[in-house]
C-alpha cells in the first residue's frame, strides 16, 4: 500500500494564508482612516466652535471696557475739575486774567503773565502762588484719571528779531514753564505726567501790534488731557 501524500494540500493552504493577512490589513487600514477623518472633522468643528467663542468672548469683554473706561469715568472727572475751577475763578473775580476751556477730553488753562510773574522774569508774583496751587489741588484729586499736564510759556512779538531777543525770548517762555511746573510740584503733585513747552512769540492768540495784543500772548497755559484708559 502506498503513502498517500498530503503535500500539495499543505502547499495549497500556505499559498492563499497570505491572502488572508493582506485583506485583513486592508480592512484595519480603512478602518483607521475612517477612525482618523472622523476625528479629524469633528476637532476641526470643535476648533472651529471654540475660536468663534473666544473671539466673541473677547470683543465683547473689549466693548465693555471700553465703554466703562473709554472715556465716560474719566470725562466725568474733567468735568467736575473744570466746573470746580470755573467756580473758583469766579469766586476771586480772575476772569480777566485766566481763560478756561473744555472740549470734553481735555481743559486748557490760560493765565496771563501780568498775573503770574514779575515783568520780563519769570520770578513767581506772591499773588498767583495761591492760584497754581489751587489748581494743582484740584488736579490731584483726579490724578488718576489724568494721561499728561503739559505746561507752555508765551511771550509776546515786540519786534527785535535780532538773536539776542530771540535767544531771550525763547528763554524766558521754557523758564516761566519751568517755574509753574515747580509751583505745581512743591504741593506734593508727582511731575512723572508733566511736560513743559517753551513757544517763544510764536504760537499768538492776537495781534501784537496793540498793548492789548501782546499782553494776552504772554501767558502761561495749562493743558490736562484725560487718560485713554
């Protein structure tokens, strides 16, 4: 009796084992695919959702800031500083010698030199030492709600353009800045928000043809600017 063979059988079988293992990882790849663009499309939402709340999170919390901080708090304390000093001037009857305006962010303050100084110095009369301390105290009070204080000195055009008068003139406007500023500051009022300007004759507010003229020009101005915050 003969050995039956199973060897073709066997070879058979090991041919086609291979089929089976190739269409199995076909199937786990797809499989994975679908896994990945599934997960890929639903974070891109996610993504999508979250970006779109943040920014309006965001602009809405800006909006609100802005709206509080933007310039209502602070304008409110512009204007009750301005209308404290409009009553104080009037008080002591300086309406002739200061000027006060307000555009809402910001109060200029405008002394005339006759007031304030010793002619042709900038030596500080006893008088207006009072009134630039009064001024400084009433700023104090909103100091925080204050961006800058620039302070700016002006002379008057008589006329000598010659250097020496230039020179001088340009001198005397940045010292008379500096002498109001130090006024202000001697009360305890920090300079880290003050600034001064010297204009020499060259910022008129009226002719300088008239003694009238050029007695407005020679002044002093305060200018407060309310924070942006």
């Amino acid at each position: 009796m003969g050995r039956r063979s199973i060897e073709p059988e066997a070879e058979k079988d090991n041919s086609e084992r291979w089929l089976l293992t190739y269409s199995d990882m076909i199937t786990l790849l797809l499989a994975l695919f679908i896994i990945m663009y599934g997960m890929s499309s639903v974070d891109s939402q996610k993504v999508k959702e979250m970006s779109q709340g943040l920014e309006q999170a965001l602009n809405h919390g800006t909006s609100k800031t802005q709206t509080v901080k933007g310039g209502s708090v602070s304008a409110d304390n512009l204007e009750n500083v301005y209308k404290s000093l409009q009553a104080y001037i009037k008080e002591r009857n300086l309406e002739q010698t200061i000027d006060l305006t307000s555009t809402g962010t910001t109060i200029t303050i405008r002394m005339k030199d006759a007031m304030l100084f010793k002619p042709d110095t900038a030596e500080l009369l006893p008088g207006s030492k009072p009134v630039i301390e009064e001024i400084a105290r009433t700023l104090e009070t909103i100091y925080s709600d204050i961006n800058h204080i620039t302070i700016t000195g002006n002379t008057a055009d008589l006329g000598n353009r010659d250097a020496y008068n230039e020179a001088d003139s340009w001198q005397l406007s940045v010292n008379r800045a500096v002498t109001v500023l130090n006024q202000m500051t001697s009360i305890g009022l920090e300079a880290d928000k003050m600034s001064i300007e010297g204009n020499s004759h060259y910022n008129p507010i009226a002719s300088n043809d008239t003694e009238e003229g050029r007695a407005k020009n020679r002044r002093v101005e305060i200018t407060i600017t309310g924070s942006a915050n």
